[in-house]
C-alpha cells in the first residue's frame, strides 16, 4: 500500500521524502500558485499525484467544471470525481454526469464510495464499478461505522466499523480484486495493521494525521493513537515547523509505515 501525508507549505519538498507519492487538494491548486508548481514538479520528477475533490475540507465538492479544468490544467495521475458526502444517489448523479461531460480527462478517475448504510454502499460501490471508473475509494468516517461498531471512542469506532465494513464485502465478494482501491484518511493508526494480508487491491491510502499531531506537539505512543486531532491539516497550511515538531512528524511517519508495511519506512531528515 502506497502511503501519501498531506504537509504544510513549508514541508512539501520534505514530504517527498516520506510520501510514496504525492496528494493535491484542488481547491489549494485555485488558491496557492506554490501549491500547484510543486505537484507540476512532482509529476515531472516522475511521481504518482492524486487530485482530489476537497468534498472533506470544504463539506461538499469542488464544482464540477472548475474541478475539470485543474484535471486538464494539472494533469494528475489519477483525480477523484466529485461526490457528495453520505449520499449515495447524488453521489452516482454526479459520477455519472462527470463523467459524461468529461469522457476524455487526462489520467485515471477514482470514485467514491458514500451511503448511510451497507445496502447503499453496496449500491454505490457495484454502481462505480460498474460504471468502469479506474480505482474506488472508500472513506474512513462514515456514520455507518458507529452503527455496526458502536464502540464508546467514535474514533475506534470508525476505525474498527472500516474494517468490518471492508472483510464483510471482502467475504461476501463485492470487492473487485482486479481494481485497484483507495482508502480516503484514517481515523487511528492500528486500523492499517489489519490490511496486512489479504488487502492486496488495497493500493493506495492517504491521511494527513503524523503531520498534523506533529504540528500539534503530539507523540504517537507505541499503541498509536487513543483519541485524534480532528483539526485538517489545511487549517496549517501556512504553519512553520520547529525543529522539534519535524522530528515529531518524523517519529509519526516512522511508526504509521510500521503499521502499514511492518517497516519503518523513509525518515524525514
């Protein structure tokens, strides 16, 4: 699994030194010209960037035709079609209609997987992928999760309702092992230990969470995290690390390839 944490302004060139490629929000390519000349750069230094929608920071997706046109202008590796948060037939609509009006995007289209039940994310995923979108995304903080595990932490439960979630579509085989997928943030760090075997389609996965507890003067403890920072990393944007919080940063990112790939993995210098 390809691993990729959102960073300030100030740790983008460093980030390419812990990320195993590189994610863009577009609504930061609209409004930071340093922003998008350093995924331009990405792209020709030969990295894998993947545009997304900002559905998460701004609440609802980017507009269609403005987010079109950053795909054409960027030409990312993949970009994710514009979705809507929780709702399964908006979401399929607005899939569709993208996707109708721009049939001839440069690089290969992620969809997104929402619905406020299992029968609806069923629904969504079979509809995407029947729909031949290249990858499909599965987010991390669906409210369904607290509903299948409704643990007293929301957080481990929607780290714990992910999982369950993705082994019962596993077992009931919905997944499309032959398509590549992607998990969209990550609620607390132990969820990635389960997908050590088994979740080989999982591809990709993004989460801005070592950086922003790093930026926060948080320590991932051994066990990771009990409780999570829910500030996006987007609100510190423009923060200036200290010598101290990169190597916060630093022990995060170690310990979270730790669990994802059993190895620590790159070190922020």
């Amino acid at each position: 699994m390809l691993i990729s944490h959102e960073s300030p302004l100030a740790l983008l060139e460093k980030s390419r030194e812990f990320n195993d490629y590189d994610y863009a929000l577009v609504h930061l390519i609209q409004s930071e010209k340093n922003y998008f000349d350093f995924f331009v750069q990405s792209l020709n230094q030969g990295r894998k960037v993947i545009l997304d929608n900002s559905v998460f920071e701004l609440g609802e997706a980017f507009n269609s035709d403005l987010f079109a046109q950053y795909v054409q202008a960027l030409q990312p590796t993949e970009y994710i079609i514009p979705d809507v948060l929780e709702n399964v037939h908006h979401t399929i609509y607005k899939a569709v209609m993208f996707r109708k009006a721009y049939p001839n995007l440069p690089g290969k289209s992620i969809g997104v997987v929402q619905g406020k039940t299992y029968d609806e994310i069923i629904l969504c995923y079979k509809t995407l992928d029947q729909m031949g979108v290249d990858k499909i995304a599965i987010s991390f903080d669906y409210s369904y999760y607290q509903q299948v595990c409704p643990h007293p932490n929301k957080w481990m439960a929607f780290t714990l309702g992910r999982v369950q979630t993705l082994t019962r579509m596993l077992n009931e085989g919905i997944i499309n092992k032959n398509k590549p997928h992607h998990l969209l943030g990550c609620s607390l760090p132990i969820e990635f230990l389960f997908y050590r075997e088994g979740f080989e389609w999982i591809e990709t996965m993004d989460t801005s969470s070592p950086v922003v507890h790093g930026l926060l003067n948080t320590l991932y403890e051994p066990g990771g995290l009990v409780d999570k920072q829910s500030i996006k990393l987007v609100d510190l944007l423009h923060a200036n690390p200290t010598d101290e919080q990169v190597k916060l940063i630093q022990a995060n990112v170690s310990l979270f390839r730790s669990y994802v790939k059993g190895t620590s993995g790159h070190q922020v210098n």
